[in-house]
C-alpha cells in the first residue's frame, strides 16, 4: 500500500507515524502543506492509495479527498471540531482525552469517524508534554486501528457529531491577570499554550511570549515582580506564592531562557541557588535529578525541549562525575519528553559569537560523553525511555548499555545536514550498527 503523509510539520507524532508505516513495509512518501497547488502536484506525482494527515493545519483541497481517501488525524474527542482543541482542554479542566481519525470532506472535521481512541488528562502538563506523550500514543494505537478497519469488508464508519467549531483561543483567553490569578491558574494558562502560541504579556517594558511554568514553594513576592533568577529562568511573584519562568520569545524572533531576553533588566536581581542534584521533588524550578536505590542512581536531566547548552553540559558532566563516586551502576533517564537533542542551536543563533560559542557548545557536550566512556568504575546504562536527535543519541549510544523504548524514534540527522558529528560517535556508533550501516 502506499501512503502519502501531508503535515504541515514534520513533529515527533508525524515521525512516529511515517516509521510505524515503514516498520509495516508500506510505501510511505511525506509532503509538506505549503500550497493547495504543490499538494495536488505531490498527490498526482505519488498516486497513494491512501492520504493520512497526521499533523495538518491547513484544509485538504476538495480535489484531493474527493479521488484519494483521506485521513485527518484529529487531537479531540468525538463531537468537538475545530483548532486549539488540546488547549481548550487544558484551559476547561478536561478529565479525559482524545484522538479521531476522520475521512475528510467539505466539512472541517466533520468526516466519518474510521478510530478513535481516549486517554486520561495528566495533570498540571502543558500542552506540548500531553502532545508529545499521551496524545501521541493515543495516536499510534487510533492509526493501527484505522489500517486494521480499512482491511475489515465488515467495517463501518460512524458519523461524526456535527457539534459547532469550538472557539478559537485567542490571547484574550491566554492572558495572565497577575492581580487576580493564582499560581495555578497562571500556570494552567501557560501550559495551554506552550509550545504554540506562549502566553502574550509585557515583562519589564518588554514585550514577549511565556513558556515554560513551574511553581515554587519557598519565595515570594509581589504580583508579577521578579524576584530570582536560575539557570535562565526567573522566578515571578503572584497573589498566593511565585511561578518559575523559564522560557521567553519576542515577537518574531525564536524562544530562549528567560534571563537571555531579559539580559540587562535584570540587573540587581540575584541567583537563587540550589544543590548540583537534587535527591528529592520539590516545587521548584530544577533541571536535575537523582533518584538512588542502593547501589544504582538515575539520572534525570530535564533541559527544555532537549536542548543542552554548554553551562548545562557542563553542569550535567559535573553531576556525572559526582554520582560516580556514589553509585555503581549510573542509569541516564533524561526528561520526561526527550532523552537529549543535542547542543542548543537557538542559544547558538542568537549569539553574537556563534562560531566561538558553537566551538564551546560542542566541547561541553563531547565532555559529558567522555565522562560516561571513560567509567571504568561503574556500569553505565541508558534510558531511551523519549525519543533523542542529534548529538543526544550518540549522547545515549556512550554508556555500557542501552535499553530503549519501542516507541522511540531516533534521529540523528548527522548525514541529513551534512554535519561531520562529534560526541564520539566514531568510537561508540561502530560497535551499536556495526561498520557496514556506519558507512552509509
């Protein structure tokens, strides 16, 4: 069978499901949804069997659906139709979720409905860990389904509920009323928009996008003062407590830590400290942590989107080289969403020095690689437990042993980019592909 993905995005759910097809030896092609115009051409050149749109924000031109079945891959429940339906449920308090998969017609998501599948909301996620995860997984298990119904003579679709489009979220929605809202209430906001759209506000004279929400449970000051700062993050009063902000994007321009878009503003605010690794929870804004049982440690490193800048490579090596000395066996977890992507290359974008700082960036990361290579002492295990790109994979090929997910996707786009790679990656990819995949 072939199958054409249309996406407007190549996501981590798009990825999944172009390798979950290839795993099933179907004939898989990816167009991007950039024009009504290039999607007829892609179509005509392709002549799949079936169109499945697993991450898609445009409509599907009525000269497409009406030759080629297509699929739309919808993140709601039966009944609701419209876009920012993953937000609408964060912001409404929604206990339960899910994923419809509709044949598309001239009606916006108001299809026959081929799968669904539901899923229990987490709570207090943003919108982009829910994604990545839950409605991801949610996803796969919707689209098996679907191929399974698409095979089945039996099978038959049931009717969309042809509710109203929900509203369309709007900044007016989003907006943070920092007199009135508390902690949770705030963060629930943020978490309904990150990674897409942020949360619009003006933080000292400057105007920008909020990301990024953790709640402290020690600090406090005034609504909307800005009281510390740690790693890029800064810590921000409300009327009950204080919010941890990580990340900040100004108009037009791509998201970065808190203090980088700040910088001079922040002049006279201090650095609130914590321990290297933490060995328990606490609410905070932290990026890593230990979890010991007996003789074995595991590692979390939670770096926003999976970026590792050189401080936190650096840090990161430092709390490598401390557990050494504490543990036997060291298990890398990474974060709740990736395992690692390697060097942070907004940090680097946005440099005025990009060629040194690049060179630094890269350093910091082979450090961290040699640390785990060169333990001799230990066992080393890692986790691929979320799925990993670029220099984060060969981050993870380097300990001793490798337990991975089968849900993961590995990307390491070395050959893609025409990069020559580091972090070791001649010395530790042999023995994982061996030599013959290497070369290619």
């Amino acid at each position: 069978m072939r199958v054409l993905l249309i996406v407007s995005s190549f996501n981590s759910l798009s990825q999944k499901v172009y390798v979950r097809l290839k795993e099933k030896n179907y004939i898989v092609s990816v167009d991007y949804a950039l024009s009504d115009e290039l999607m007829i051409k892609e179509v005509q050149r392709f002549k799949p069997d079936i169109i499945l749109c697993p991450f898609l924000n445009k409509f599907i031109p009525n000269q497409i659906f009406e030759k080629t079945p297509t699929f739309i891959v919808h993140p709601g429940v039966i009944g609701d139709r419209g876009s920012n339906s993953l937000d609408l449920a964060i912001l409404e308090d929604k206990k339960t979720w899910g994923i419809v998969i509709l044949k598309a017609n001239e009606n916006f998501d108001g299809g026959d409905i081929y799968s669904y599948k539901n899923f229990t909301m987490p709570i207090n996620k943003s919108k982009a860990s829910i994604y990545r995860n839950e409605a991801t997984n949610c996803a796969i298990k919707a689209i098996d389904e679907l191929f399974i119904n698409l095979k089945n003579k039996e099978f038959s679709p049931i009717k969309q509920i042809l509710n109203p489009l929900h509203k369309k979220i709007t900044q007016n929605d989003r907006k943070i009323n920092w007199q009135e809202d508390s902690s949770d209430t705030i963060i629930k906001k943020i978490n309904a928009s990150d990674s897409s759209p942020g949360v619009k506000d003006n933080l000292l004279g400057k105007e920008c996008y909020l990301y990024c929400a953790f709640k402290e449970e020690s600090l406090k000051a005034k609504p909307k003062e800005i009281i510390a700062k740690r790693d890029g993050a800064i810590c921000i009063g409300t009327i009950d407590k204080a919010i941890w902000i990580t990340h900040l994007k100004e108009k037009d321009y791509f998201k970065l830590p808190a203090t980088y878009v700040l910088k001079d503003k922040l002049k006279g605010v201090k650095e609130n400290r914590i321990p290297l690794v933490l060995d328990i929870h606490i609410d905070t804004f932290y990026e890593l942590r230990v979890q010991k049982d007996d003789e074995i440690a595991y590692l979390y490193f939670n770096f926003h989107n999976g970026a590792m800048s050189t401080s936190q490579c650096i840090r990161l090596k430092y709390a490598i080289d401390y557990l050494k000395q504490e543990c036997k066996v060291l298990v890398l977890m990474g974060a709740e969403d990736f395992f690692s992507n390697g060097i942070h290359l907004n940090i680097l974008e946005d440099s005025k020095k990009q060629g040194e700082d690049g060179w630094s960036n890269i350093n910091a990361i082979n450090d961290v690689v040699k640390s785990i290579i060169f333990s001799p002492e230990i066992i080393t295990v890692t986790s691929f437990e979320k799925n990993a790109g670029a220099g984060g994979v060969f981050l993870g090929l380097a300990s001793d042993f490798i337990v991975i997910n089968d849900e993961v996707v590995l990307n390491p786009h070395y050959k893609t980019l025409a990069l020559t790679g580091s972090e070791y990656h001649t010395y530790s990819l042999p023995k994982r592909v061996g030599e013959k995949k290497l070369k290619k």
